[in-house]
C-alpha cells in the first residue's frame, strides 16, 4: 500500500498481517478520496474519524490531502503497532489522535477526552465532518451497530451535514437509512463496495427521517 496523493505522495505503508483486517486498496482509496476531496479541503479542512483504522491507511490518506484532524479508532494489538509503525515512518507527530478501543467503546464516550490519550496528540475533536467505517470480515453485524449510533438522535459527534462512508462487500446490503443517515450514494468496485451517507442537519431533515 502507499500514499496515494498530498503531502506524504507515494510513500508505502505496513499493512497488519493476517486476514482480520482489510485494507483498503490504493484503487477503491483513489476512488473514495476522488468523492471526499471537496469536503476534506473545505475551509480550514475537515476533522475525520476513521473508525476499525488498522493501518490506518485511509485516515492517514485523508492527512496528505489536508485533513485539519483525523482520530483512528482501533483496538486489535497487531493493527495498532503497524498504525504506530506508519506514523512514526511518515513522521507525523501532530494533527491526529489513536484512540486504542473499541469502536462502541470510543462512540459511548465520545464527547470526554480519552482517559489514556496516546503521546502524539492532546486536542480531542467532538464532531466530525467526515467518518469512514470498514470493521472487518468476521463483524459484519458491526455495520448495523456502528451506522446505528452515528445515526441516533442523541448521539451528537457529527457535524450539521456530516458524511458517513461504509466499506463493505458488494454482496452485503446494508439499509437505505440508520436514523438520521441517509444513504445518497452507492459506488461498487469489484467485490467491494462504497456506501456514502448525508446526516440529517435541519429540522425539516430530521423529520423526513422520522427523528421528530
């Protein structure tokens, strides 16, 4: 794998060995990111969250491109020193924060600082402009779980208009809405596939989508 376009262009990443995560390939990363560039480099740049991050590739993609801030959201051992690996390689010391849990763990207890925040970085971001999930092969049911927090009501950790993509298998379909998401877009790749969803940011939004 490497860095596709941005500031650290070209370089190559670790990727966790074994088959429990996935990486996301350079092609459907170029894909992805041809769709985000807009977001990304809006104003200041947007804050992302890159939720299952393994290598971090994808959130590491978004810092090349102009990302203001990006948090990874991992828990596998094998995955978090190959994170480490990268950043420590691309000589990023800023800029992000690596939170080592689990993804429901991190969104239960998203709006209050980690308690063990890692070295790299102490500002905290409540609300994101962009979130990307790709939980791996054996959690599919984590789609469901993860799209369904991120889409509840209550749960305030996007920004008015945020975008949630899902990297999932073309062959699983996931639903049309999780509450105050709605899916607007749906790009297919081979066996893989992207599902691009819009948060509710209006009232007259939240009541189409039956949140009021």
């Amino acid at each position: 794998m490497r860095i596709i376009a941005g500031t650290y262009r070209s370089q190559r990443l670790a990727a966790p060995p074994g088959l429990s995560t996935r990486p996301t390939s350079d092609r459907l990363r170029e894909t992805l990111f041809n769709v985000l560039a807009p977001r990304i480099n809006q104003g200041a740049g947007a804050a992302f969250l890159d939720l299952y991050a393994g290598s971090g590739a994808v959130g590491l993609e978004a810092l090349s491109r102009g990302a203001a801030h990006v948090t990874f959201v991992e828990r596998a051992p094998a995955a978090l020193k190959v994170l480490r690996r990268n950043l420590q390689q691309l000589g990023i010391e800023s800029g992000f924060e690596l939170r080592a849990e689990s993804v429901a763990a991190f969104l239960r207890s998203a709006t209050k600082p980690s308690p063990k925040p890692e070295r790299y970085e102490v500002v905290f971001r409540k609300h994101y402009e962009i979130v990307f999930l790709d939980p791996p092969y054996e959690a599919e049911h984590e789609y469901a779980a993860t799209l369904g927090l991120l889409g509840g009501a209550e749960h305030a950790i996007l920004a008015p208009g945020a975008l949630v993509v899902a990297e999932h298998r073309r062959k699983l379909p996931l639903q049309e809405r999780y509450g105050r998401l709605r899916r607007t877009r749906l790009l297919e790749q081979g066996d893989a596939a992207l599902s691009f969803y819009e948060a509710a940011s209006t009232m007259s939004d939240q009541a189409s989508a039956g949140l009021l």
